[in-house]
C-alpha cells in the first residue's frame, strides 16, 4: 500500500512549544499482507519477515470468525446498553429534579454520571466507530450517533478514527501521544513547559471533555498550514452549535426543571423551598456528574495508552509497513485492565484496549473473548501483552506523566544546545 506524502510546511514546527504538528496525512486502500518494514520496532525486532506475515494471517482469522458470528445475539446487546443508559440518566435526573437530601443528591449525580459514562464509553465510542453499522440501525449508526460529549462527532471521528488509529504512537504522525499538552514519552524532546506536566493532567481529567473538543479543532494543523480557514471555522462553528445545546441541557435547563417541579412539590406536601437554592443544588450534581464521567474517562483512555511498557515509533518504522506490522505496531502501543464483565462494560471494553486497536471496528462484546487468543499469540510470537490492575496501570501512568516532566541531564543538555 502506497500514501501519499505531503511535504511539512512552514510554521510546522512551534519553536515556543517544541512541538511539531503531526502530518494528517490519511492512509487509503489496504496494507500488503507480505513484504519488509524498513525498521522493525526494538521489542519485535525478533521476528522475521515470515513471522509477521503468520501472525497477521491468525489475527485476520479471528476476526474473519467474528464476522461470520455477528447476529442477533449482538444487536440485542448493543439495544439493550442503550436502553439501560437512557434509564440510568434519566433515573438520575428526577433524582436530581426531587433532591432534597444529601442521600437522593448523591443518588442524583451518580445516576448521571453512570449514565454519562456507558453513553461515551460502551456506546458513544463504539457506536461512531462503525463496530454496529453492520445492522443498518439508522439510530445506532456512526453517521448519525451523536453523543453526550462536548466533543462533535464528525470531528472526534477525524482525529481519533482516521488518525489516531492509523498512526497509532507513531511520534509526528500520531497527535494522541500527549494530546500536544503532555510530555508521555522520553521520545518527545524536554522543553521547559513540561515541567507543568502533573499540574496540566490534574486539570485535565475534570474538564477531559472540553480538552477533547478542543484538540479536535487541530490549532495546530491551522497554525502549520495543513488545515485551510474555512475548514477551521466549519469545525468552529460545529463546537459551538454542540457546547450551547451541551450547556444549555446541563446547566440551564435541568437546574430550572429542577427548581420548577421542587417548588411544586414541596409546595403542595408543605415543605416548600427557595427556587434559587433548588436550582443550586441541581446545577452543582451536574457539574459534579459531568466530572466525575470525565476523571473516568480520562483514567480509562490515559491508562490504555500511557503506562509503563507501552512503546512509540519512529516514522521510519512505518516505512514498508506490511498488515503483519500494522498489528504488531497496536499490540506494542497499547495497554489493557484486567477487571470483571461489569468493569469491562463500564470502561466501554476500552480495558481491552490491545483488541480495540488490532480490531477496532469488531463488536465492543466481543473483545473479551477475544482477548485469550490475542494474548496467546503474544505469548507464541514473543511479544509483551501488557495488562494489570486499575489501580497499577493507572499508578504507572501517572508517574509516567511526573518522571518526564523533569529532564534528565542528557535532556537538559540537548534543550541547552538547541
């Protein structure tokens, strides 16, 4: 398979930041399933060309078998999810709308926020994945799911669909490794800002939606030349039309149905209230429910990709790349968590995030009994499959994010001499 090459363009390296904007060049047709990378990453540099050719051909073959699976059995999954988080959040919400103690509060915003959760983990992020096109579902479609995320759609789709999980930690070409705010690999040159590096993750995970929606924007492809103004204010406009109707839903709207039916009830049981304070409380639980879905969220993401034993790649590595190495390249650059069925289906079967990136498009159901096969491979190639705890894969990944904001005295040498 052959892409074509756009040649970087002033302005594509920002000397303030030491960041340079990642080609968001797009791979089109399919990758070759014999041939020679140029540079074999150093944790498969064991493999012969003929290894990686049989071990694309058995990932290809379980997923073939998956395929040939797909049937009402999963669309019943995927109709109930939905089902069960429409409920959840609006469980919660009358929670919320009747909350006159701490108890029904709590009850409030967990319920929004569980339901939160399954709607961008286990559906949102699958949904516009195209993993249930296959049912030709208008309603559960990847061209016409919207979620409840500030983020729109169409764009999380660009960035994360067509050039995450395509250059997947390619430095330079993936612009997912550290969001462009985040030093996430000693790869990534020191430069003094990261220093900040905790302080800016810590701010992240509450607001983890908003940061999302503005990477989406790509400043740094405008700024670099490789997205024209039109496109920009197009995807300007799209945050826009989103946030409103996302604040307005959240922060307008469910404090003030709240205040209304409160006044109401207590009202016509004796106990009346003040509108202010009912509204209060109401636009507080959603603000907390909407962080504690976006901690979550980020905990998730950050820890399938950012942990100890999760490699990058140089754009050289990628110079030849066969389908062999394509999946070679997903297992190395990503991280699962172990936990039960439950757990799983809160993280959207993102804990099984080597399967999500070797078949993203696959049924999210079906990672978890594909996850032995794919984990037996490694063990018979000689490859890491990289798994652990919550508690360790997120340990790991924060004290990633603290050690690499502090230079090392060959990293400070080279800032010095830049």
């Amino acid at each position: 398979m052959t892409a074509t090459t756009t040649e970087p363009k002033a302005g594509a390296f920002d000397r303030k930041t030491g960041r340079a904007a990642a080609n968001p060049e797009r791979r089109t047709g399919v990758l070759p399933t014999s041939g020679h990378v140029a540079v074999r990453p150093p944790t498969a540099a064991h493999l012969s060309d003929e290894d990686v050719e049989r071990l694309g051909a058995e990932l290809d073959a379980i997923r073939d078998e998956v395929l040939a699976q797909r049937g009402a059995k999963d669309a019943a999954y995927i109709k109930k999810m939905v089902k069960i988080q429409r409920v959840t959040e609006l469980a919660g919400r009358v929670a919320m709308i009747g909350a006159r103690s701490r108890i029904a509060w709590s009850a409030g915003v967990g319920l929004i926020a569980l339901g939160k959760v399954l709607d961008n983990m286990e559906l949102g992020h699958n949904i516009l994945h195209g993993q249930w096109d296959w049912m030709r579902d208008p309603d559960i479609h990847s061209t016409t799911w919207e979620w409840d995320f500030v983020a729109p759609a169409k764009g999380w789709q660009h960035t994360h669909n067509d050039l995450h999980h395509t250059w997947t930690n390619v430095i330079g070409k993936d612009r997912d490794v550290g969001y462009n705010i985040l030093r996430v690999s000693d790869d990534q040159p020191w430069k003094p800002r990261d220093v900040f590096n905790p302080l800016v993750n810590a701010l992240l995970a509450p607001t983890f939606e908003w940061g999302i929606a503005s990477y989406d924007i790509e400043w740094d492809q405008y700024k670099a030349g490789y997205k024209t103004r039109e496109q920009m204010m197009s995807d300007m406009r799209d945050l826009r039309d989103k946030a409103v109707g996302m604040v307005l839903k959240d922060y307008i709207a469910t404090p003030l149905a709240a205040a209304a039916v409160g006044a109401v009830v207590g009202k016509a049981f004796g106990r009346p209230a003040r509108f202010a304070s009912i509204a209060a409380r109401a636009l507080g639980g959603t603000v907390a429910a909407n962080a504690l879905r976006n901690v979550w969220a980020h905990s998730v993401i950050f820890c399938g990709h950012f942990p100890d034993g999760v490699d990058t790649f140089e754009e050289e590595m990628i110079d030849g790349e066969t389908r062999g190495d394509w999946y070679v390249r997903q297992m190395l650059g990503s991280a699962n968590i172990d936990g039960t069925r439950v757990f799983h289906t809160l993280t959207g079967n993102l804990s099984h995030q080597i399967e999500h990136h070797l078949f993203p498009d696959l049924p999210s159901n079906r990672y978890i009994e594909v996850a032995p096969k794919v984990r037996d491979i490694c063990r018979r190639y000689g490859l890491p499959y990289n798994t652990g705890r919550f508690g360790r894969q997120l340990g790991s990944t924060w004290k990633n994010i603290c050690v690499l904001a502090v230079p090392t005295r060959e990293e400070w040498a080279a800032y010095r001499a830049a």
